[in-house]
C-alpha cells in the first residue's frame, strides 16, 4: 500500500474481540491465533496476522480496501517509529 494511504499507526493492545462483525475467511481460535480479513461492526474491512495482542501494531488506512491492519512484529515500538518516521519524512 502506498504510505500516502497510511493515517495512523499504533501500538497499543488489541483486544482479541474488536470486532462485533464477520469473517471474511482466514484462522481464528479464541486467545490464540488471528489470521485473516473481518468485517468490523460498520462493515469496514481489516486484516489481523496475530498470536500475541500484545506485541502488535495497528495501521490505519484510508483509500484501501482494508480499514486497518493489525500485525504482529518482535519490536512494535520500532516498527510504529519506523512507520511514524516516513509518514513525518513526506511532509
């Protein structure tokens, strides 16, 4: 995805149900695994790769077909000031 459809990033834990909508297809085991797109409750699509909410971030888009993804990484400070440093680098 291009970093101009990028709005946001964040680190904070994602809770193993945030969404109240569908899945769309994808792996899913209750507080353990979370692969795959779902629906949010407004219809909205996202994408979560996660084992661990706690080691996760969050990237907020706009102009994509997903509205979020959520991504587990060994460094989610890094990756999000990684991420946060080429959003500030375009302006």
């Amino acid at each position: 995805m291009p970093l101009e459809h990028v709005v946001s990033v964040s680190t904070g834990r994602v809770p193993w149900r945030p969404l109240r909508g569908l899945k769309l297809g994808g792996t899913s085991s209750p507080s353990t695994i979370k692969e795959g797109r779902f629906l949010d409750a407004d219809g909205r699509m996202m994408f979560f790769e996660m084992r661990h909410p706690d080691g996760c971030v969050t990237v907020h888009l706009d102009h994509e077909k997903y509205k979020s993804i959520v991504f587990e990484v060994p460094d989610k400070r890094q990756t999000a000031k990684t991420i946060t440093d080429a959003l500030n680098s375009r302006k």
